[in-house]
C-alpha cells in the first residue's frame, strides 16, 4: 500500500472536520439578505448571478493572497504552506455560504448540518457530484438537491456523505494539490497561478450548486 493511499483516512478526518466547521457557520440566509438589501427589486435569476461573481471573485483572492505571501521576501515557502492550510478553510467556508445562499434563493432550508454537509461536498466535487449523488441515490442528476435535502431520511444523507467525502478525498484532492503547489511557485508567478486556480476550483463549486438546484424561481416568495 502506498503512502497515499496510507494517508486517505487522515486525509478523510481532516476533510471531514473543515467541511463540519465550514457547514456550522455558513450564513447563506444573510448573505442573500444583503444582497436584496443592495438591490432592490432584484430578480432571483439576478441574485444568483451576483452571488456568483461575488464567489468566484473572493475564492480568487484566498489563492492570489498565498502566492503572493510565498513570493515575499521573509516569508517564504515554509510560512506559505501552513498559510495554504488556512486558505483551505476560508475556501470551504466561502463555498458553504455561497451554497447555502441559493438554496435560500430556491426556498430550500436546510437546517441540520449533515444535510448542509450534502450539499457542499456535492458542490465542491462540481458536475461530478451530481453523478455521485444519483449514483447513490437513484435520482436523477438534475435539480436533485430538493428531493435529496427535504425528503431522504437522515441515515440515507449520512451514507451519501460518507460515499461523497471519499470520492472527494480519492479524486478531489489531486487538483486541489496541483492548485496548491502552483501558489507556491516564486518570483510572484505563484500569485497568479494561486488567483486563477482557485478560481478555477470555485467555478467547480458553481457548477455543482447549478446542478444541484437547476434554474431560479421566477420571483422571490
């Protein structure tokens, strides 16, 4: 067995505790608040929109910001790794918030955390998650997040997750590390690299919350 593959349980706990963490604490409620707040009379078609480009463009900004840190002087790569640790948790917790401010666009609430947990570890593992997801369940792959969220037994979600947490370590992961040792690179080259790979892995992120929900209402209840 190799070192990898040795790894994958503790790789799996790490995982698993910052997507709990991420999960816990997401505000998507307030986050659409503030976006209707912002502007009134805004379509749910709108919303999602600005909530996308608010995503993409703070996920781009956590990869960007650690490239730049491993390029400066007395700083270094060492300080940029662990630097990358944390960035790993503000990436989940942005990604939760954006995900569960659509729901909160579709009328979806999504009270328990095992359930919030669904639905990230399927966003993050993009179109794939929705094959995941329908693999496990027999659902469909589109729009499945309705059914799956309000109408599956809680024993079934905790078995969806499991499956989805090990598909995500398994497979996930491997461009997460590419993306990782990209921000690393020096003379500032990391800064861009880290700026378009995240934004790469939260267009991921995008992808799967679309598939999950399908189009918005037409208004807002």
């Amino acid at each position: 067995m190799n070192a990898a593959r040795r790894d994958r349980p503790g790789r799996r706990r790490t995982l698993e505790r910052l997507v709990d963490q991420a999960v816990q604490r997401s505000a998507g409620e307030d986050k659409l608040a503030a976006v209707r707040r912002e502007n009134p009379g805004i379509t749910p078609a709108e919303a999602i929109k600005r909530l996308e480009k608010q995503y993409l463009r703070s996920s781009a900004r956590l990869g960007g910001a650690v490239g730049a840190a491993a390029a400066y002087p007395g700083v270094g790569t060492l300080a940029a790794t662990g630097l990358t640790g944390a960035q790993t948790a503000a990436f989940l917790s942005a990604s939760a918030n954006h995900v569960m401010a659509v729901a909160a666009v579709h009328g979806v609430a999504v009270d328990d955390v095992e359930r919030r947990r669904t639905l990230l570890l399927a966003a993050l593992l993009g179109e794939d998650g929705a094959r995941a997801v329908s693999g496990q369940l027999g659902l469909g792959t589109l729009y499945w997040a309705r059914a799956a969220i309000t109408r599956l037994p809680l024993g079934t979600v905790k078995m969806v997750n499991k499956a989805l947490t090990r598909r995500l370590v398994r497979f996930g992961l491997t461009r997460a590390a590419a993306v990782s040792l990209g921000r690393l690179a020096p003379f500032g080259v990391g800064a861009a690299i880290g700026y378009q790979g995240t934004k790469m892995l939260g267009k991921n992120v995008v992808a799967g919350t679309r598939e999950a929900f399908g189009p918005p209402p037409a208004s807002f209840d």
